[in-house]
C-alpha cells in the first residue's frame, strides 16, 4: 500500500491528512480559532463545529467529501461538556452519522476543549 502525505499544502511539519491506500486518515485537529476570522472560539459548541469544518476542508482538499467519513474519534477537555458537543455534532452531522468514540482527557492548552480526528474511506479512481 502506498502512503501519501499532502501536508506540503500546509504546514510542513504537520500532516492533516494523510492517504493510505483508499484510507484518508485525518489527524487531531482543535477549533480554538475561526480561520477565516481569527476570532477565538470560547464555547463548545463553536470549537465542535470548527474542528467538523476542519476535517471536511481537508478531506474536499483531498478529493474526498464529509460523507466519506467512517469513523471520528473525540478527545473531550471537560465530561460536563458531552451534552453540548452532541447537540453541535449532530445539528452538523445529519445525514451520514460515523463510528464515534469519545475519550475524556486533558489537553495540552488551557482555551481547547475539544479535539477530533478520523478516518475516511474514499477510493483512488
């Protein structure tokens, strides 16, 4: 199988995504700040969509879409935020829910409360 790392279109000591075979594996993003903005995301619910908006921009760049999307595995700062990560997922994710695991663990930055990352399926044509 052949591994192909596109992180030159990003920062090169990084690699957002990464295609193994028909596999996109998407790595841990956060979503403390809007990009097109530069606001911080303070809440919740904005970093869950932010991090969702991550990886679909990664996976379009790739070729790929958000439906393309196995499984998504969840590091959450604080348990007492479940309840309001779930409601912004799934008013994201409403056609095509993934495998999910959510693991309760801290993170290295104070302002993260959240980080996700995933695997897609996506054949080469």
């Amino acid at each position: 199988m052949d591994i192909e790392n596109n992180s030159q279109q990003y920062n090169k000591n990084q690699s957002p995504i990464v295609r193994g075979g028909d596999f996109l594996f998407i790595s841990h993003r956060c979503g403390r700040r809007n990009p097109e903005t530069g606001e911080k995301n303070t809440t919740i619910e904005t970093q869950t969509i932010q991090c969702l908006k991550k990886m679909k921009r990664f996976l379009e760049d790739d070729g790929a879409s958000f439906n393309d999307i196995t499984q998504i595995t969840i590091l959450l700062e604080n348990a007492k935020d479940m309840e309001a990560m779930n409601k912004a997922y799934f008013s994201y994710i409403q056609d095509k829910c993934p495998a999910r695991m959510v693991i309760v663990t801290p993170l290295f930055q104070p302002d993260m409360l959240i980080q996700m990352g995933g695997i897609a399926y996506h054949p080469l044509k």
